[in-house]
C-alpha cells in the first residue's frame, strides 16, 4: 500500500488523539514518500502518552506539512522519493505498526548501502524544519542539578574533571541540610511557575522527601515494575532461538500492563517508566545508570526547566545472569565506583541541558552529597575558576540563578 491510498478509518486503531490528530492532516501525509511517512507515524501513535513538549512538536510538524503546498512538499521530500522499498515492506502493515517496519526499513536500507544518503536526508529535512519552527519562550532559565556519591565517606581524587573549565569550583559549602535546601528550591520554582512536569526529581536510590509539585521517578520505588522486566527477560532468553535483536523488539513493544502495572491517571509518566527501563542498557539493574537514562530522557523528551538528579551506590558488577535475577541477598555495593560513575554522568547531564533551548541563560550545579564540594555553571560566573566562599545550598543554588 502506498500512501496515496490512505483512509481514515484504518487509524481507527490508533488511541483516539493521535488517531484525531493524523486524519486532521491526512490530505498532506498521503503526498509523502513510504520512505518516510512510518516514521512519521511512529511518533504519531504515541502522541496520547507523549509529554505537551513532544505534543507540541508533532502538532508543529504536521500543521507546517498541511500549510506548504504540494509543490513545496513535493521539494521538501525530493530526496526520500529515491529510495527503494522492497514489495514486502510496501505490503507490510506500516500503519498499524509503524515502529516495526521502521526497524525493517532500516534493516533493508542498510543491506542496499542506502542507509548513510537516508540518514543524509533525514538530517536535511529535520534542519529544514527547525529553521522554520520557533521553540516557546521558557518562563524561568532552565537549572539542572547533580547530587553524586551518597554513601561516600573520603574521596581524594580530583572531582568534576570535565565540568571545572566550563564553571566556578566551591570547596567550602557547608553540606548540612543540603538535598532539602535543594528540593526546597526545586519546590518553589515549582510554585512560582507551574508547568507541567516541567519540575523533576529523579532519584538513583530511594527518594527524599519532596513536594508533590515535582514529578518524581525513583529506582526503589519502581523496583516492583524492575523485577516484572527481569523476570520477562528471563523467560524470553531462554526461548529458543531468542537473540539481541529478537529481545530488542519484545522489549520495544511492551507496555505497562504487560508488566502488571496498576492502571494509572498519569498514562504518561507509566509509559515513560516503561521506555527507560526497556530502551536503556543496564537501567534494570544498575541504579547509576538508571539515573543517568532517566535524566536523559526527561531532558530530551520533557525538557523540563528544573531537573534533580540524585545518584545513589550501585551494586557491585557481578555475572549477567546474577544481575539479571531477582535475587538481590547478598548484593554488595560500590559507593566509590558509583561517584565516579556520576560524576561522568554529571557531566552528560549539563552536556544534555545544552541541547535544549535556552541553553545560553542555564544553570547547573553538581555537588558532592554530605560533602564541602559543589561545582556551578552560570551566565554570571566565571569559568575554570575556584571559589573559597562559605556559602550553604541554599545560598548555592541562589548565586547559581543571580
């Protein structure tokens, strides 16, 4: 089937937004190319589970597509129209399931030595599009925040190697109270600019006590929804027959009923639960690299305007099949190993921020938990440079805003 020939009653399957907001703009999505369209569709589907900023970007696309006439359309995906699809991806159910044959397209692209002009094309459309698109105005610059090595008595070791030549080093902070202070500053900017899960506090360990304003995801409290996917992953490597790619794909089209999630008023927040546990390699079981995923989603697909990420110790490598168990009894963990872990993840984290927009009136702090050690980047402070002042987070955090 080519695009041409879609009708609206085949998204009748679709969970009832996004089927409204395809058919609302099908006149322009049967002009494009098969090449492109499930791709296309792919984010669509999703869109009732997406957060406003995803939303919005959907809608900003489609609406531009719909706007442009067929000339221009014809223009803008000239290059999508020179690649060939095999009959039986043309026969293959895109609509229904667009994520599947976009795996597939890139599979056959890949075999036909394609794939590098497509990934050419695709770059070339998306730069196109953003030249054309204005991201909103933030309501406050955007503060992201570290909190590494809970549980670490003495480090000597030279910390924030890679953040210091971009910021101001602390050395004198007093640590008493400092995650409150934090989360009491997450808090009010919460209150003094509502957005919705626009405020985050994602937790490596089990979560502090914190305002109901922020949207919170933490690795003790999902461990039931972890060991429902250990115990899935379990039985499906024992399949036989059962390979990388093939747990790839189950992993990908799980939800989260299938893992015996209660049925939630926050669909959003379960689904993206689910992805973090499911795209992410070692989310399951390592809570560093739980936290660093969970941070990175939420930037790229959230884009909140505050993010907390604590990171907490992670068990000590052992045998994947270990690892992969419920069996936690006799787990030991790695305080140190895991700071340093954060600490890079620290790094990723501010690296991350910079790709959103606004990045030039942002602000990111990183401190070491329970210690005198705490590093800021801000518009208004100089880098690669250390600081003797005696200042608590509270103060912290305010010199990081000034």
């Amino acid at each position: 089937m080519q695009p041409r020939d879609l009708k609206p009653e085949q998204f009748s399957s679709y969970p009832p937004e996004a089927g409204r907001l395809v058919v609302a703009h099908l006149d322009a999505l049967r002009e494009l190319p098969i090449s492109i369209l499930p791709s296309m569709l792919r984010e669509a589907i999703d869109y009732d589970y997406k957060f406003p900023v995803e939303r919005a970007a959907i809608e900003s696309e489609f609406a531009r597509l719909s706007e442009i006439s067929s000339a221009e359309r014809r223009d803008w995906f000239k290059d999508f129209e020179r690649f060939s699809i095999s009959p039986r991806l043309e026969s293959f159910d895109w609509v229904g399931q667009p994520a599947q044959f976009t795996e597939q397209l890139s599979a056959y692209l890949w075999s036909t030595h394609q794939l590098d002009a497509y990934r050419n094309a695709a770059i070339a459309y998306g730069n196109r599009l953003q030249s054309m698109l204005r991201p909103d105005a933030l309501p406050v610059p955007r503060l992201g925040i570290a909190v590494i090595g809970q549980g670490v008595v003495s480090y000597d070791a030279l910390l924030f190697k890679n953040l210091r030549p971009h910021g101001t080093y602390f050395n004198r902070i007093a640590p008493e109270n400092g995650l409150e202070m934090i989360l009491d500053a997450a808090a009010q900017r919460a209150r003094n600019h509502p957005v919705r899960y626009g405020h985050w506090y994602i937790d490596g360990g089990e979560e502090a006590s914190h305002d109901s304003l922020l949207t919170c995801l933490s690795y003790k409290t999902i461990e039931p929804l972890r060991n429902s996917l250990l115990r899935s992953m379990q039985a499906e490597i024992a399949r036989p027959g059962m390979g990388p790619e093939e747990l790839r794909t189950y992993l990908a089209r799980l939800t989260p009923s299938d893992l015996g999630m209660n049925p939630s008023n926050d669909v959003v927040l379960s689904r993206f639960q689910v992805k973090v546990l499911t795209e992410g390699s070692g989310t399951q079981i390592f809570s560093t690299t739980f936290a660093q995923w969970a941070s990175r989603e939420a930037l790229r697909r959230a884009q909140p305007i505050t993010l907390i990420a604590r990171f907490a110790p992670r068990q000590r490598q052992r045998p994947m099949n270990e690892l992969l168990s419920e069996n936690h009894s006799g787990m030991q963990l790695d305080p140190v190993g895991s700071l340093v872990d954060a600490d890079m993840a620290a790094y990723y984290h501010w690296i991350n921020q910079q790709r959103l927009a606004g990045a030039d009136r942002s602000s990111f702090l990183v401190w070491f938990e329970g210690h005198s050690q705490a590093l800021v980047i801000s518009p208004t402070l100089p880098r690669s440079t250390t600081s003797t002042s005696a200042l608590n987070l509270s103060q912290l955090i305010g010199l990081a805003l000034s």
